[in-house]
C-alpha cells in the first residue's frame, strides 16, 4: 500500500437500514505499538483474509504496509499479543466518491462508534465534507486510534 491518508470521525447517529450495507468482521491485536505492527483476521461472505501491518506514525496520513498471512501464522502470531484484542463490525458505506468505513467496537471497546474515510491525497481529506451522521473529526486527537485503544487507553470525549 505504501502511503495511507484518512479522517477519523466520531458518529452522531447510525445511517438508516444498516443491515443492507457489506459487512466485515474484524479481529486484529497488536504485536508492537512504537512502530504499529499489528495482525488481522477480516472476513465477510465474500472474503477471509489474514494480514500482518506495519504503520509509521502520523495521524492524517501515514506509512502503511499489509502482508499476507496464512491462519496458521496468524493463531500463532495472536499468542504474542499486546494490550487488548480488537474486535469491530465495519460496514461499508458509500458517501459521494468515497467509502466510509463504520466501525462498531465489540468486547473491551464495546460502545465505540467511528467512521474514517481513507482519500488518495491530502488536498482531497482537507475538502471532504462529512455527511451529516458523522460528528466530531478526530483524526488529529489520536485519542481513537486502535493501536492507542489497544494498550487500554480509552478515548477521553
């Protein structure tokens, strides 16, 4: 992938019929915080991946690398885990050229509701304006990132 840019955004009120847009199951765990290198499990009725992440530091716009990983590596890989797991639901939600990604947290994050918005260029992130079921950009805060959530730092808004 090489270089991810998105906006975080709290969620004032979910979108409507939300059961008709696709749906992921996400399980991902830290392997390190500082750099982030995370693991993944993402399946949906369509797909069932497995990724290992590295990302730089940087809220807007970071380094990003995901490399394929068989389930074997990844059940093992999940026993050297750091802070909590993360689980979420993310639906996939368009909103004008770009997709939402509506992430409900589940177990020790249950509760938190957030959408990004990944953009193929920081002039693009700036312009966006957000549809009016997202609340408060956090992208800048950091308070939300899952890697900060994962050591049990949980957001202060």
């Amino acid at each position: 992938m090489g270089l991810e840019i998105e906006r975080k955004f709290l969620v004032s009120k979910l979108p409507e019929n939300l059961e008709q847009y696709p749906v992921r199951i996400i399980e991902q765990a830290y392997l390190n915080f500082t750099p982030a290198v995370r693991i993944r499990h993402d399946q949906s009725k369509d797909l069932e991946k497995y990724e290992l992440t590295y990302k730089g530091k940087g809220l807007l716009s970071h380094t990003e690398y995901n490399m394929p990983l068989d389930s074997s590596s990844y059940l093992h890989l999940l026993e050297k885990h750091d802070g909590l797991i993360i689980r979420k639901k993310r639906y996939m939600i368009p909103v004008g050229n770009y997709t939402a990604e509506l992430d409900l947290f589940e177990g020790d994050l249950d509760g938190i509701v957030l959408a990004e918005v990944e953009f193929p260029n920081v002039q693009e992130a700036n312009s966006f304006i957000p549809p009016s079921w997202f609340a408060k950009d956090v992208t800048e805060s950091g308070q939300y990132s899952n890697a900060r959530m994962a050591r049990g730092l949980l957001p202060a808004d």
